[in-house]
C-alpha cells in the first residue's frame, strides 16, 4: 500500500466520519491533526496541498505523484474502492445498492450537515444567539428522513453497515453533543446503540463532545428550553 496522508481535526464533524471509515478497513494511513480555531488550515504548507482549506484532505501518494482528494464522501468512496478486502460490505459492488448509498451520502451532506452548521454558524454569530423553533423544525424534518430510512432495517441501507452509517453516525453524534434529544426517534435511538460496537466510535464521540461543549457554551438556549 502507498503511503497515505489525512488531514482531519477532531471536532470537525466530516472529518471524523472518514476517520470512522479509517478505523473500520483497518487503513494503514498518517492521520494529521489540525487547529482549525488556531488556523492551521490557512497556513501555506496547507494551503498549497487544498486551496479550499479545509478537513478532511486526503494526499495519497503514488511514489510519484500526491494524489490529492477533499470533500468527505469522495474520500469515504475512494477509501472503500482502494482498501476494502474481499468480505466487507461497506462499499458493495451492486450498482443499485452503490446508487442508495451514494444518495444518502448526498443526502447528509446536502440536508442533515447543512442544518448542523445551521446551529454552529449560529454559535458563531453574536451574543448568546437563540435557537428558534425554524431551526428545531429544519432539523427534525431532516431526521425524520433517517428514520424512514431505519424503519424494519438495521442500519441506513438495509441490514448490513456501508460507509453511509458512518456519515450519518458522525452528523447525529454532533447532533447528541449540541444536546439534541434523539429519544424522540426511536430507530435513530437503537441505530445509535448498535453502532458503538464499531471501530472508532469512542474517537469520534469524543471529537463531538469537544465541539458539543464549544458550541453549547456560546448559544443563548438549549434544545429542550
Ligand atoms: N463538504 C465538506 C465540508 C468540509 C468543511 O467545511 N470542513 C470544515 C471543518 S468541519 C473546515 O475545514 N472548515 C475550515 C474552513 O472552511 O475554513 C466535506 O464534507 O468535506
């Protein structure tokens, strides 16, 4: 295998859904942790690897060339390509089965993530700002989907783990530590549950609880006020 590089921090929530995917194929890879809050990620040694600035990046280098990836579902996909061994189902070759995933992938990063920065850009935008009932109703419309998608099945695609339990599991673990109460969903509960005998979880739990904390101290209310 060649070597491999990801660039991640632990309270960024796509970076540690790839992390989960890392954990669970066993991936032999150079995990490098930045300070977003110190600006690392602006720095030009960063930089000049992804303009973009941003975690997850992936650098995988050929012994010629650094092959250079970010957004966190390419990678999960590219990861799941190159370094699943025969056996594991986190990325199957069924088309169909790799349509679903791909669309729930989509689906996280479109729908679910985009209102979890909701929240965090609101932490960020003055004093003690409020969450309001548009925001609680934004996010349970997103995870009503996700209970649909768990009615009769074990995980987000059916009844066996693909990379997109991994996204979603890093979305709701953000969601659990800004204190949302996912009771109110009981498949989404049990999913929950049935994931933590996996790789990784108690990494990723601990990534959202740093950030969880951070966010939670800068809002002016919770989600159950
Ligand atoms: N859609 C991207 C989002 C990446 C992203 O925005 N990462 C954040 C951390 S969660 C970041 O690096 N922010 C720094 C910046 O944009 O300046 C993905 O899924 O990888």
């Amino acid at each position: 295998m060649t070597p491999m590089t990801l660039y991640v921090a632990s309270m960024s929530t796509p970076s540690r859904a790839v992390l989960l995917v890392v954990r669970n194929l066993s991936i032999d890879i150079e995990i490098k942790q930045l300070n977003l809050l110190a600006g690392e990620h602006r720095r030009s040694e960063f930089t000049k690897i992804n303009p973009r600035c941003c975690v997850p990046t992936l650098v995988d280098n050929d012994g010629h060339n650094d092959f250079i990836l970010w957004e966190s579902k390419a990678i999960m996909i590219y990861l799941a390509e190159k370094c699943q061994r025969f056996g594991h189902s986190l990325y199957p070759k069924c088309i169909k089965t790799r349509a679903v995933i791909h669309q729930r992938l989509f689906h996280d990063a479109s729908e679910l993530y985009v209102r979890i920065l909701d929240i965090a850009n609101l932490a960020f935008s003055g004093v003690n700002p409020m969450i309001t009932v548009q925001h609680k109703e934004n996010l349970k419309k997103a995870l009503q989907i996700l209970e649909s998608f768990l009615e009769g099945h074990d995980y987000m695609t059916g009844n066996s783990i693909t990379i997109c339990d991994f996204a979603y599991f890093a979305s709701v673990c953000t969601l659990v530590h800004f204190g949302y109460a996912i009771s109110k969903f009981p498949c989404i509960s049990q999913w929950y549950q049935r994931m933590k005998k996996y790789e990784g979880i108690k990494e990723c739990d601990e990534g959202a609880q740093e950030f969880g904390e951070m966010i939670k101290g800068k809002l002016g209310n919770s989600f159950n006020d």
